[in-house]
C-alpha cells in the first residue's frame, strides 16, 4: 500500500506511461521505468515515447529479466536494464525515422527493427501481431502517435 506522501512523489515526478507501469509492476519498477525513460529519452520526446516503451512492456509480457523483451545478450536482465535498452532502442529508432524524413508511422518502423518478422528468434512467428498489440496499450495509456 502507498502512503500519501509516495503518492505525490509519483505523481510530481511521473513520465507519461509510469502510471500503467506502476498498476502491472508496482512502485519499484515504476521508479526504475522513470530512470530508464529520463537516462534514454530526450524530454522533449517523452510526451510521444515514454508511452510506446509502457505498452512495449505491456505487450511483450516478458518474465523477470525479459520484461520488455529484449534478448540482446549485452542487455541486464533487470527490469531497469531491460527498461533502459528499451527506452534507448525506441529514442534512437526514433531519430532513424526523423533522418529518413518521417516515411510511413513511426511505429511500422520500430515494429520493423524491434520485433521483425521472420527471425530465426521468433519461430512462432509471434513478431506479426507486436504492432497490433503495441498500437493497443499505446492506445489505452493516451499516446499520440
């Protein structure tokens, strides 16, 4: 249970999409998803980002050590490690997209170099429903893409 002062820490300090990390992974994980996206993410680009790294965690379901699914093997597998990789891989998939001239919706592009289709990782071929999933919980936290 939060205390009322923690209450209003989270929510003074609150980067978009901490409040659905905080309901799925509680208050330690909220603080490490604030670091991971403040450390990764340019504030400027928050308001547009921070929600996609929230519904990647919510769509990728990972277990401990693979929240967010990331499988790169240089990645920590803790939550802020995982957290950090994902908020770092989002922001600068983001600049690739910008430098390219913005072709197409930013999330087909990062769906296409986080969660490629056809991947020798992927034998289930699971990658095909991430942008679905993702556009979801994008969604359902109030991003704007």
């Amino acid at each position: 249970m939060l205390t009322i002062a923690q209450i209003l820490t989270l929510c003074l300090l609150q980067v978009p999409g901490q409040n659905a990390i905080l309901k799925k992974d509680g208050q330690a994980a909220a603080a490490d998803f604030r670091d991971a996206v403040e450390v990764n993410i340019r504030p400027g680009c928050r308001p547009l980002l921070a929600p996609i790294v929230a519904a990647i965690r919510y769509a990728e379901n990972g277990r401990k050590g693979r929240e967010f699914g990331v499988l790169h093997p240089r990645c920590p597998d803790t939550y802020r490690g995982q957290a950090g990789w994902c908020a770092a891989t989002v922001q600068k998939n983001y600049d690739r997209w910008v430098a390219a001239g913005k072709k197409g919706d930013f999330l087909s592009f990062l769906a296409s170099k986080y969660a490629p289709v056809g991947v020798d990782n992927d034998p289930n071929n699971l990658n095909v429903h991430w942008y679905k999933n993702v556009r979801f919980y994008v969604d359902k936290f109030g991003g704007k893409l």
